[in-house]
C-alpha cells in the first residue's frame, strides 16, 4: 500500500504523519526536498531535505526529481533516491505533499490511497497558521487565498478528513488505513501464505 496525505497548510497534516510513525511501524515516510527556510524544530534530513534553489534546479535538469511542484515560491519534490530509499525498505511508503504534488503522485502512482486534511473552518485555520508565528500579514492572506483553492480540490482525494479534534482525526486516519489493508488487492500475499497451509487440500 502507498498513502499520500495532502492539505493546505496549517490543517495539522504534519501532526497527524507524526502520530501515525510513531504509533504504526509498517510506514516508512518520504523525505522530500524543498527550498524552503527550516522552521523551528525542524531537522535536515528528518522533516525534508533542505537545500538551495541552484541545487534544486541542478536536480531538475539532471532528471533526480520523481515529483517535483513550485509551492508559495519554494520548491518541493520528491527524489528518485528518496523512492528507491522507501522501496528497499519493504514498508509502506508514506507521502506527505501539498496539493499540486498529489496531483503530480496521481499521474505516476494511480493505485495509491489519497487522503486530504481539511480544517474545521476559516477562522480555525487563520488561528493555526498565526499560532506558527512564520508568516507575515501579507503572507498569511496569500496562503488562505490559496487554502480556499485548494480545499476546492478535494474531489481529487480518495478520503476527506476534517481535521477538528486532534485524536477524531487520527481514528479516521486509521480506519482508513485498516479499511485499505483489507481490500482484495491488498490481501493476496497473506491468503497464499494461509493456503500453502492447505496444500494437502487443494488442487
């Protein structure tokens, strides 16, 4: 299974990935690149990748980038080591990228699971992005503007979570992940391992 987690920012995306790492060792995240300043508490190399536009720009005309969107004025992508990181793992990859970038994702992997995280409301949203204290008056009208456009894509997504009570969320985003992991297509490996049980019944 391949999840891709989508949402405009300051609805809580981040939080929800971190809980659910924590707490289900069957996902291994997806580091991506991006030109964007470190935030406070970020790490390289841990939250994204950080580097400069001329490096971002040498990887592009080099062909490195899987996925690869220009978000608010910064790059974002998703390396083609980065993939060949998560596959040689053996666990399931996770991806946590803004809108334009799972549109990018649906295009390459059309039988991941999409999942989008909204906010509650505007005002809620606002109060989130203020709480971070990185955007300036300008910036912060910018981004609401755009989280309206974005919110309005949600028909893209395979599952719409509401982002209100922090722990509703992650019950949801688990109920997701279950309901998934039980589909007919995801339970192949499992019921041949259960049948060579029967080898000795079956033809």
């Amino acid at each position: 299974m391949i999840f891709v987690i989508s949402a405009p920012s300051g609805a809580g995306k981040t939080t929800l990935i971190t809980r659910l790492l924590r707490t289900d060792d069957r996902f291994v995240f997806s580091i991506s690149t991006t030109t964007r300043e470190m935030r406070h508490g970020e790490a390289d190399g841990i939250n994204y990748y950080f580097i400069t536009r001329d490096e971002f720009k040498k990887k592009i005309d080099n062909n490195e980038f899987f996925e690869w969107a220009e978000v608010y004025g910064n790059y974002y992508g998703t390396t083609k080591k980065e993939i060949d990181r998560i596959l040689s793992s053996g666990k399931f990859p996770l991806f946590d990228v803004d809108i334009q970038g799972s549109k990018n994702l649906r295009q390459k992997l059309k039988h991941a699971v999409y999942v989008f995280i909204i906010p509650p409301s505007r005002d809620v949203l606002k109060a989130r992005l203020i709480g971070r204290q990185t955007e300036s008056e300008e910036q912060l009208d910018i981004r609401l503007r755009h989280s309206a456009e974005e919110i309005a894509e949600y028909g893209n997504f395979d599952y719409v979570i509401v982002n209100n009570v922090l722990e509703t969320s992650m019950l949801k985003l688990r109920a997701i992940i279950e309901t998934e992991s039980c589909k007919t297509v995801n339970m192949k490996d499992e019921i041949n391992k259960i049948l060579e049980e029967f080898d000795d019944y079956t033809t």
